[in-house]
C-alpha cells in the first residue's frame, strides 16, 4: 500500500520538526510513501524547519489557514490512493505507519466498504490528570480518541490526529467542510461517511503522543469548543443527535433548578451529589493507574463536563443568531 501522509500545522515550529522526524523513522509497510505539510502560512518558523527535511517533505502553504481547508489541501495534493493524517504537534511510534496499513489491509478482506482505520492519542505523560480522565468513560464522554486500551471494533468517529483514510472514500463524500474551520471538522466527515455506508475501525494501541498544552485552563476551553462544534454539528445533521448530547445540553440547567428548588424543597439538592461522586470517581480511576492525583482527576473530570455543557450552549446562542441574521 502506497501512502500519503499528511501533517496540518500553523505556527507550530515548537513541535514540528520533532513530528517529521518520527515520521521519517516509520519502519516499512511495504509500499511507497511521500510526507506533506499543508501550512496555513505560518508566521514562525514552521515553514523554515519543513525545509530544512529537504526533498523528504513536501510543502504546501494555504492561506485559507483552518484545519479543514488544510486537509482538503492535503486530499487534493495526494499522490497515493491512501491517506494518513496526523497533526504537528504529535509524535508518532515508529510502528504507526505499519500498523494502520496491516489493520485496514486485513479488515478490507473482509469489508469492501472500510474507510479508515485509526488509534487514540495521550499526553507525553501517561499518568497525567488528563490522560487518565481521557482514559475513560466519564472523561471521554464515549470517544475512543484518548483510550490507550479497548479491543478492535466498528465506531463512528475517529481523531484526525492519528488516521488512515482511502483517498477515494474521502472524495467520495466531498473531502472536509470548510466552513467549519477549525471545530469538529472530523467528526463530521466521519459522520458523513458512515451515512454513506462507509465503515470506521478503531484500533487498539496505535496510539500518537499529543503533544498540546494540557493545563486544566487549556483542557477546558478545549471541551468547550468541542461543544461548540458538537452543536454545530448537531443542527447540520440532526440525526446526530442523541441521548448523550441530550444529557450534557440538561446538565447545567438542572443543576441550577435544582439549586433554586433546593432553597424550598432540600430533597431537590440530591442532585448536587454529581459533585462529590465525580470527585470520587477521580480518585478511584487514579488508583487503577496506580496515580495519587486522584483529586486532581476529579477536578479535570468536572471541567471537561461543566465546559462541554457550556459549550454546547454557547453553539445553540450561535446557530440561533445566525439564523436570525440569515431571515433577516
């Protein structure tokens, strides 16, 4: 199998040259490969680190900046029937290329419908607050994105970050959304794809080294864009909605109602034992990992649900506003 892979980046000279260089040690897969870098016009020195590799990368600038248009970039710029995506930030095993080719060969012998197959993605330290959040399913919120284990199975979305997709699959729904940007541009390609009857395996322990800011002020405002893009989502294509996001839109709300009922009727403040049980929660997800910041993780736990919910609303406000702009 022939392969392109693809890195997107903007102003990430930190990390680059750190990604290439894993790339670049990939053991063989028994097919050709060529690396591109779609920048969105860096003003850093992204664009002089991908030169310094020489011939070995290729790349591309593109003003239009957003992850979306980056990877459409990418698509279009291909050589080779297949695609794997990961992000500067990251750095990939050495095994990475050959275990996603060996994955999809074998799972396309028997599914002539497969798309992509992909792994998880941690923190560069593995027994972080975040990472052992991440590696569950309080933390994920049913995303297989940050679990480091699990078995081989069918899932509706996969991380961009760390991905191998058929090139035809992706055209054949229209490559990325640009007017996404930067929010949740996967998974509604992903989405997209299983509504055309395409298939998405997740496989385990492929998983890259994130490499992002992982502070709990970094972590929330990530979740709360992730709830932006969910909403977003959401009201394109409704029948992505489901219980789960139906919880998390309720879950504020019912806090402060019950807090205001609680004022009358003390019975109603039950509710509020999320908080303890959360709190609890951490603690025993850190002893399974054999961690201490068990509170910490509680802590990490609560910010991903609060700013998720947050998000979330924050998507509604701005769906709501656009459309009335749009009437009137």
């Amino acid at each position: 199998m022939d392969v392109t892979i693809a890195v997107v980046t903007y102003n990430a000279a930190e990390y680059l040259k750190n990604c290439l260089d894993s790339i670049l040690r990939q053991e063989s897969h028994n097919g050709r490969t060529e690396i591109l870098v779609v920048d969105g016009c860096s003003s850093d020195r992204t664009q002089e680190i991908a030169h310094s590799f020489g011939s070995r990368v290729r790349l591309i600038e593109n003003p239009k900046r957003t992850i979306a248009a980056n990877r459409n970039v990418a698509l279009r710029e291909a050589s080779f029937a297949f695609i794997a995506f990961t992000d500067a930030d990251c750095v990939v095993p050495q095994n990475w290329l050959f275990l996603l080719v060996s994955a999809f060969n074998r799972l396309a012998q028997k599914n002539s419908c497969l798309a992509a197959v992909g792994g998880g993605n941690q923190p560069p330290e593995s027994l972080s607050p975040v990472s052992i959040a991440l590696d569950s399913f309080l933390g994920s919120l049913g995303s297989v994105q940050g679990m480091a284990s699990g078995k081989e199975r069918p899932v509706f979305s996969l991380a961009n970050l760390n991905v191998l997709y058929s090139k035809a699959a992706l055209e054949s729904v229209g490559g990325y959304d640009g007017s996404l940007a930067n929010l949740c541009e996967d998974t509604d390609l992903n989405y997209r794809l299983i509504k055309s009857g395409w298939k998405l395996y997740f496989i385990p322990g492929v998983i890259v080294t994130h490499y992002a800011k992982v502070d709990f002020v970094s972590w929330c405002r990530k979740m709360y864009l992730y709830g932006v893009g969910r909403a977003i989502i959401i009201y394109k294509h409704r029948s992505f909605f489901n219980s789960g996001y139906l919880l998390a839109s309720f879950f504020l709300p019912v806090l402060l109602i019950s807090g205001l009922i609680g004022l009358f009727w003390p019975w109603a403040l039950l509710v509020w034992l999320y908080f303890p049980f959360i709190i609890c929660a951490g603690f025993v997800l850190a002893f399974k990992k054999s961690s201490l910041a068990g509170l910490s993780v509680g802590i990490v736990l609560l910010g991903t649900h609060i700013f998720y919910a947050l998000g979330l609303w924050r998507g509604v406000c701005v769906i709501i506003l656009q459309h009335e702009i749009a009437k009137g």
